[in-house]
C-alpha cells in the first residue's frame, strides 16, 4: 500500500495462539528508500524492523461475549457498479522528474563521490523536483507546473481512461480527486541501462497485467510503477476545477500536483487566466 490507499480488512484471531504478554505486529516491508516496485529482500531491504518497519501493534484478549460477526468466507458483498464505456481516446498524462542543474558529482577514482562543477563527465546530484505532465504525439513528455494552464479538460458525466506514463525512478501515489475509478491494467514501457522510461516513449507489446487482486475494486488512488504505463477509468459526474496529484507529501508540496477540469466553469477560466498573465 502506498501514501493515501485504504483496505477495509477483516481479521479472525480466533486461531492464533498468542503468547501471553505478546503482540502481533502489522509490519511494513517497504525500503527505508523511495520504492520502485519489486519483492522485499529480493529487490531492496525491507524497512528497519525495530523503528520504520513497525505500524502497530495488536493484542489479542480473551473473547468476553458471544461472537456475532459473520465469518469472512460467508459474507455477501454487492458488486461494484459498471462504468459507461469510455471515450475512444485516452488521456495521455507522465511523471517526470526534473535534475539539479546547479549541483553534480563525480566519481573521485577512489570510490569517493565528490561535487563537481555540471560539465561532463559530472553527472547531477539527484532530482530538484517531480512534475506532472502531458504525453506528445511524438511520445516526448511536457512536464507541467502547477500554474501552467490546465492541460486535462473534461466534459461533464464524460468518462474517460486516463493513461500515466511513468518517467521517473520511482513508484508514486496518483490521486485524482472527484472520482473513485477502475484500475484497467498495466503496461511495460521501453527502458534505457538505469530501469527508467525512455524519451519517446514506446510501449512493450504483450506486457499488460490486470490490476492486482486488492485494486478490483473503486479506487480514487493508484501506484504507478516506475518503467509502466498505469491506466484508470473514471466518469466525472460533476463540473468545478478539482486537482490530480501524487501522495507523497514532499513531491505534492513541491509541484507535483495539477488543476483539472470538469465543464468550462468560471473557476477554471480563472485559474487559466492567471497562467496566461504569468507567461513571458
């Protein structure tokens, strides 16, 4: 799971045998580093067990009265709406990162990474920020900041299939407010040396996945996976300037997040208005 995703779980403690003064801990697997994808300790070390990879614990007691809960295997749920058919065309969108320009390092020849001024062969420190963009038709991304013009208009009731192109080193939690939305599947893009979606993008043929087993249902967050496409469906019931973003609070607070609009409204003609005052 990652920032802002939510699971409605049931647990039976019924047979678990809990030492007396014990715990059971839920427990978090992913790195003490940004996640990428993969399987814990065969892709990266798990989070520190005794600090950052512990969320809570629980401590099973003695059943007090008469347990009235209906067993998880019995339990009938309703099933999920079905979504209208989505417009021919989807909705090209990218995650990008921009590098420092100002601050790089070098390989010293002694194992040593040093700074150095940014000329080749120096190569930059590491990414200033992530920014939300457009696909182009040549398959290159625009990455966009928050006070550029909104770039993803929507008509009212409209449902579409968004399409997240992923040219970042990271995972990073989609959060599209207004809607909850489907999980369609996944795609492999072509990657360089380093694992991250080459410019022009250029998809993987007979690489699409189906959503994970815990994502069939509505979701209003996705992860999308580093080197992938990630697509969602989604209908926008109602008009107004709402916003798109990831969750992780350092990449929203640093222009990671863009307005969106559903109808023409008076709120998104303002806010692009004002991006057209900031152009030079």
């Amino acid at each position: 799971m990652a920032p802002a995703e939510r699971a409605d779980v049931i647990m039976d403690f019924s047979a678990v045998a809990v030492p007396a003064g014990s715990g059971l801990y839920l427990v978090n697997l992913g790195p003490d580093e940004p996640f990428g994808g993969g399987v814990p300790v065969t892709d990266f070390p798990p989070a520190d067990p005794m600090t950052t990879g512990q969320v809570m614990e629980l401590r099973p007691v003695p059943l007090k009265g008469a347990d009235l809960s209906t067993p998880p295997a019995q339990l009938v749920l309703p099933a999920p709406p079905v979504l209208p058919p989505a417009n021919a065309v989807a909705r090209t969108i990218t995650l990008n990162e921009e590098d420092s320009a100002t601050v790089c390092v070098i390989d010293d020849g002694a194992g040593n990474i040093v700074e150095a001024p940014c000329a080749d062969p120096a190569a930059p420190f590491g990414p200033t920020e992530a920014l939300l963009g457009t696909l182009n038709p040549d398959g290159t991304s625009t990455p966009l900041m928050w006070s550029d013009a909104t770039t993803e208009n929507v008509a009212v009731g409209d449902t579409e299939v968004w399409e997240i192109y992923n040219f970042t080193a990271d995972a990073h939690p989609i959060h599209i407010h207004l809607v909850q939305f489907q999980v369609v599947d996944r795609q492999a893009l072509a990657t360089g040396a380093d694992g991250m979606a080459v410019q022009p993008a250029a998809l993987v043929p007979d690489t699409n996945r189906l959503p994970e087993l815990w994502e069939t249902g509505f979701k209003d967050t996705v992860i999308a996976y580093p080197g992938e496409v990630t697509r969602v469906k989604a209908q926008f019931p109602s008009e107004g300037l709402f916003v798109w973003h990831c969750h992780i609070l350092e990449h929203e607070d640093n222009e990671m997040m863009r307005p969106y609009c559903v109808g023409n409204t008076a709120a998104c003609q303002q806010h692009n208005d004002a991006a057209s005052s900031h152009m030079p």
